[in-house]
C-alpha cells in the first residue's frame, strides 16, 4: 500500500516553503473517529484506501499524474529521452537542480523508502536509495548510492536479492496508474485487491455517477488492502458523509508559479458544513 509520496523540481512542483518537496501522504489522521471502515489499521500504521485531489487548474492534477508515471515509468524502462525539458521551470537555478522522487510503502507488513534524484537537463541520475522503516521511526538503510561519470542505471531493477526484488515487484504490478480516464474501467478496478490505483476522473460529466461509485467502492474496500486515489473535478464529493477530511487533498498554484499539495485537513473546520461551496468560492487556495 502507498504511504506516501514525494516529488521536487519536475513539471509544476518545485519546493514548498520549507524548501522540502511536494507530499501527498495516504497516513490517516488518527484524531478523526468517524469512517474507520476507510482505513487500512495494522495497530502500527493507519492508511487511507480513499483520496480525492482537486485542483481548479486542471495541470496541476495532469502533474501529479505525470510526476507519479514518470517515476514508475523511469524505474522499469530507464530515463525518458524527452525529460530534459521536464525540470520545474518556475526558477531559472531549477534546471541544474537535482529533481526528487521517493515512495514510502508497505509490503507484507514492512515498510520501504525508495528514491533517487537526477538532473532532469542533462538525463543523468545524482542519487539513488531504498530504506527500511521500522514502526518505532528507526531506519535501516538497506543501500544508499551515489553516479559516476560512467554509471547511469538505476539499481533497484537489476539486482535479484529479496527486499529489492518485492519493492520492484511492488512498483511494476501494485502501483497501478491509469493514463487517462477510467471511465471505461471501472470494472477492471473493482476486480482486483491488493493494488494501490491512480486514475483521473477530471473528464467525468456525470458528477452523480462518479459519487455513486466511490460509495460503491468505500463499500468494497471495507476489508481490502486496496487503494483508490483520484482526481477529479467532481465538486460533490466534498461530503463529509461521505468522505473523511483527510480523504480530501487540493492542489494549487503559489504567487511563485509552482503548484503546491496539501490537505482539507490542515484547515479548521468552520467551513465543513458547506465545503463546496467554500471550494467554489476559493477557500481553499494557498497563497
């Protein structure tokens, strides 16, 4: 199951305030008691199995899409030919800044931390490592690597031994990012567990059909180790008797052009009462 992820310096998303990379995390709010049956709880980790990410420019939903495709995508087939355009260009310096991407996830109860970095301008890999987390919040690197000159492969695809194996394997089958919408899909999704699924619902007419299927969903995963993660333009989803406020994540843009990842959760709760209409109306927007 996903835990979290991170990505810096690609497309829209630069650095946040912190200059730390954009995190989008599926670990629950643990103060939220209601829709227990929402989360994945292992008495060391609750995760969500539901979220749903707005964004009122649609690029920075099509982003985060890309950014998570482009890490699956550089893992399994090496780096794209056309990435060297790819680096965040909301800052002249970002160009020959190391872009940032790394998965937190959990495989038969143990829990990994795989990343690397690259300068995206010049196709060439800076930094590469896989970390086992242990619930007390120690680490156990299990390797950790810089490039040279003469080596540009990612390790994690070539070596055979167990752990790497299972977060490779992870990557390649449970980390399922469908392309475009899923509309015609739907049916695929409910028929497989055990999968975290990405997907993009932004071109969906029909906001009562959408609706229903997540309540359809939320029911099928009540017992699954299975995540739905979407995004979507479908404004009555924001129903807190539907959904959790941690459930609900938006994606805006700064006054510095990048876009920024962040969840309902880290506002107060004087708008739930109505949240789409507090969406509609800008509420939600980062400065």
């Amino acid at each position: 199951m996903l835990i979290r992820f991170n990505v810096g310096n690609f497309l829209s998303f630069s650095e946040n305030e912190s200059g730390l990379s954009e995190e989008f995390s599926m670990i629950s709010n643990k103060n939220i008691k209601n829709k227990k049956r929402h989360i994945f709880d292992n008495d060391e980790i609750q995760l969500l199995k539901f979220a749903a990410l707005y964004g009122k420019d649609a690029r920075s939903l099509k982003n985060l899409l890309k950014a998570m495709k482009f890490m699956k995508d550089t893992i399994l087939n090496d780096l794209p030919a056309d990435c060297k355009e790819m680096y965040c260009k909301t800052d002249e310096s970002n160009k020959t800044k190391p872009s940032y991407f790394e998965l937190e996830i959990m495989i038969n109860h143990k829990y990994y931390a795989y990343g690397f970095q690259m300068i995206l301008n010049q196709r060439k890999f800076v930094s590469e490592w896989l970390v086992e987390l242990n619930s007390d919040g120690s680490e156990k690197i299990i390797y950790e690597r810089g490039f040279s000159d003469l080596d540009n492969k990612l390790l994690l695809p070539s070596v055979k031994e167990k752990v790497m194996k299972d977060v490779y394997q992870w990557i390649k089958e449970d980390f399922v990012i469908y392309p475009s919408n899923l509309n015609n899909k739907l049916d695929d999704l409910i028929m497989n567990e055990e999968k975290t699924y990405v997907a993009s619902f932004d071109n969906c007419k029909d906001q009562n059909e959408i609706y229903t299927f997540v309540q359809e969903y939320l029911k099928f995963a009540e017992k699954r180790k299975i995540q739905l993660i979407v995004t979507t333009n479908a404004t009555n989803l924001m129903d807190l008797k539907l959904l959790r406020r941690d459930e609900i994540w938006f994606i805006s843009r700064r006054r510095t052009k990048n876009h920024s990842i962040y969840s309902l959760d880290e506002f107060d709760d004087r708008f739930d009462k109505n949240l789409e209409i507090a969406y509609l109306d800008g509420r939600f927007n980062v400065i």
